[in-house]
C-alpha cells in the first residue's frame, strides 16, 4: 500500500483529497497546522499538527516512508500577499523549497502541487491554456509560478516528477461529507454571498460593474472541489506511472459572472439580500475561463459538476451545523 504525505490536508480542497485517497485505499499522513484548516474534517488518524517544515517532517519521517506529496499548505490570499509579500515569500517559496529538500533527501519521487490560475497575471485572452503567458500580478501568483519552476529543476536535477495543477475558482463543498469553505477571513465572491443570505454579513458588495462582460461584473471559471480532488488522484496515478513533470488548467471551461452567481444565489435560497456595487479590487482580469483540454488528454480529467451543482453543495453547507459552529469558533 502506498503512503501519501498530504500537507495542508486539513483544509478546504485537502480534505477531499484526504478522503478520496483514503476511499482508494491509500495509506494517508496528514499535516496541518490548523491555521485554516479544521480537524473534524479529517478526524486525527494519522494527522500531526505540525507546520510543513523541515524539522517537523524530519520527526514525521521516523515513522514512515512516504511514496508522494500532495501539496496545499500555503499561504492563499492574493490581496494579503500585496499588503505582506515577505510572509508570502517566506512560507510559499522559503518554506517551501525547505519542505522540497525534505523530499529529496527522503527519496520522494512525486509531487502533486496545488498552484493556481493566478499564474497568469491578466491573460491576453478570455479562455486561458497552458502555453499562454505566465505574468502574475500579485506576489501570491508569483510565488506559485516561482515553485512551478523550481519543481521543473528538481524534476530534472533529482528526478522527482511532479505536477502542478492551476487551480480556477475552487468553490462548492462535499457531497457526502460534512465540510466545505470556511475561511477565518472571506474573500471568495461565493461564500460571501451565503453569508450575506444568512444574515452573516450586512451586503455583499461586487468589486466594479464596468468590465467588459455582459453585465459589466467579472466573469469567472467556478469548479468544484470533488473535480479538483479527482484531479490529484488522477496526477499521482499518473506519476506513480511514469508520467513526466508537467502542469494542467483545472476549470469547467465556461465562465459566470459576479452578477450571475448573486441571482443564482438568491434563486436557490430564496432569500433577498443587499447587494452594493464598490470600486474595482486591484488586479482583476474581465474574465478568465480555463482551457482544460491538457487535463483532459494527459489525465483523463473532466469536471463533473456544474454551477448548479457548486452552488447547492455549497448552500448545504452553509445551512449545517458544523459550518455554523466553524464561525463561531472562528469570530
Ligand atoms: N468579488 C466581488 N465581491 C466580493 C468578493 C469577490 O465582487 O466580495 C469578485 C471578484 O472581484 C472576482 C470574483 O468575485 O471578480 C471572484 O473573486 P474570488 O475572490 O472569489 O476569486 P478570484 O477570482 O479572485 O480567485
């Protein structure tokens, strides 16, 4: 049986894959440090809180050999990262070529990174693929592009292979289990949407209606994180099969605007809410849709969920207890 390192697994996309790997019959290690992620999505077999660095999974390491690394732990929020971008170079480049070395020195000769779409900076076209040009407009994309780079030279100098997969708008929640987004400080458009339909926030305000899109909002790639989680298992099958380093788009391939997603928000909960409309927020493209075709060929991935599906999933969670008790403890 093989032993998966996930680090971050505790969090929102981690713990999908926590399971998913669990339910293939992989033997999963989790570290967390529990600064956004939450122990009851995975429970405590085999989860250590530590942070992913050296020292803590050198003591990891004493009791187990691992096969490969599923890799979320990292700092996320692109508009933090403009205000602090040396604790985004610490943790997401730093620490993170630290966790790398670990690695090397372990034998670990697969990696599946969470990267993302933001990579791309403001792409020059509206359905964005791997070959487009990669020119990040915040530090949190330029240290996601950064690693993606560094990864190709460990690749080629160590011969650890890996994949980093551009993540569009992770959104929705778990189908068949108790967890979804539940971040200390929202700044993704659809939780703040249901926050606001329970009442949880005053408005939702819509960064800028002057885009050009058909509403004037911006207009985005929404995939659900059951697809995301499908994708890592699918990149560390490919691994384990001799598949070479490379990076893959993941997103539905059709865009939605700010605009769209409120209304479908009030369908689904029929519940009116007050909805503002404020200055653009700095670095936003019009629109960004992924091309995913690469995943498809290469991986043999294709998203199953719909906005429909995203948005009932996440309206579920909402609605749960847990997510409830989660902004309590977090407030
Ligand atoms: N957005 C908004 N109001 C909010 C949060 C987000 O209008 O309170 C917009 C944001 O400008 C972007 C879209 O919603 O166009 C998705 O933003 P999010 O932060 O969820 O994801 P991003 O696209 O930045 O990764």
């Amino acid at each position: 049986m093989k032993t998966i390192l996930v680090l971050g697994g505790a969090g929102y996309i981690g713990s999908n894959v926590v399971w998913g790997l669990r339910e293939k019959g992989y033997n999963v290690v989790v570290v967390d440090d529990l600064s956004s992620g939450y122990i009851k999505f995975i429970g405590k077999e085999s989860f250590f809180k530590f942070h992913a660095n050296k020292d803590d999974l050198e003591h990891i390491a004493k009791n187990y050999k691992f096969d490969a690394i599923c890799w979320f732990s990292a700092l996320i929020e692109a508009g933090e990262s403009m205000k602090n971008p040396g604790i985004f170079l610490r943790s997401n480049l730093s620490e993170n070529f630290e966790v790398l070395e670990f690695a090397k020195n372990h034998d670990i000769k697969h990696i599946v990174f969470a990267s993302s779409a933001a990579v791309y900076g403001i792409p020059d076209k509206q359905v964005v693929s791997e070959t487009d040009k990669t020119d990040p407009i915040s530090v949190y994309g330029l240290t996601k592009l950064m690693f993606e780079k560094v990864l190709n030279f460990y690749s080629n100098i160590y011969g650890i292979s890996s994949v980093s997969l551009r993540f569009f708008n992770a959104s929705g929640a778990s189908f068949t289990r108790d967890m979804g987004e539940a971040h200390k400080n929202e700044s993704h458009l659809i939780p703040i949407v249901f926050n606001a339909a329970l009442g949880l926030r005053d408005c939702v305000k819509i960064f800028g209606n002057d885009y050009k899109t058909i509403d004037g909002t911006c207009i985005r790639d929404y995939v659900h994180i059951e697809d995301l989680s499908n994708a890592f298992i699918l990149s560390l099958e490919y691994l384990f099969d001799g598949g070479r380093t490379d990076v893959f788009n993941l997103g539905n391939g059709e865009g939605f605007s700010v605009k769209q997603i409120i209304d479908k928000v009030k369908d689904v909960t029929k519940i009116n809410f007050k909805v503002e409309v404020t200055d653009r927020r700095p670095g936003d493209p019009d629109i960004e849709i992924a091309d995913y075709s690469k995943a498809q060929k290469i991986l043999s991935w294709n998203p199953r969920y719909k906005l429909d599906d995203i948005i009932s999933s996440a309206w579920k969670w909402h609605k749960s207890d847990t997510y409830a008790s989660l902004v309590r403890s977090n407030s």
